[in-house]
C-alpha cells in the first residue's frame, strides 16, 4: 500500500511550491485525498497519472494562481 500511495503521488515533489501557496502541508494521512482533488480540478480519471500530471503541468504553466486558488478552495471544503 505504501508503495502504491507514493506513485500516485509521485509528482507532488515537482509542486511543493504550489502546496505552500495553498497552504496544504502534505502528510502520508491526506496525500491520497490531495491527489483525488488535483484530478477532480484538471478533469482526468483518478487512474491516469500520466495524463494528470501532464495537465497539472499546463494549468500551472498558463495561470498557477488560478490553480492554486481552485486547489485552496477544494481543499477547504474537504478539510
């Protein structure tokens, strides 16, 4: 299971920064509900990590702002 929650969240270390933005410390406790939450925001089946990290990439790229706030906001409500 361990192995298996650090794949998915594989690319969380390329956007420690945008965690900090939104002011979401990341435990081994919520990394799987983040992850839920970064692929309910970009739209890509929870299985797909490839493709979710390929279009969190993009999104950060055209507005990180936009994301960051979208990423606060959601978390909130699951928090």
């Amino acid at each position: 299971m361990a192995a298996e929650v650090a794949c998915v969240t594989c690319y969380f270390r390329h956007i420690k920064h945008v965690f900090e933005k939104a002011e979401i410390e990341i435990t081994n406790a919520n990394k799987q509900e983040v992850d839920r939450i970064i692929h309910g925001i970009v739209g890509v089946k929870y299985s797909n990590r490839p493709d979710t990290w390929r279009e969190v990439k993009k999104r950060i790229a055209e507005n990180e702002e936009d994301f960051v706030s979208k990423l606060r906001e959601e978390w909130k409500k699951h928090a």
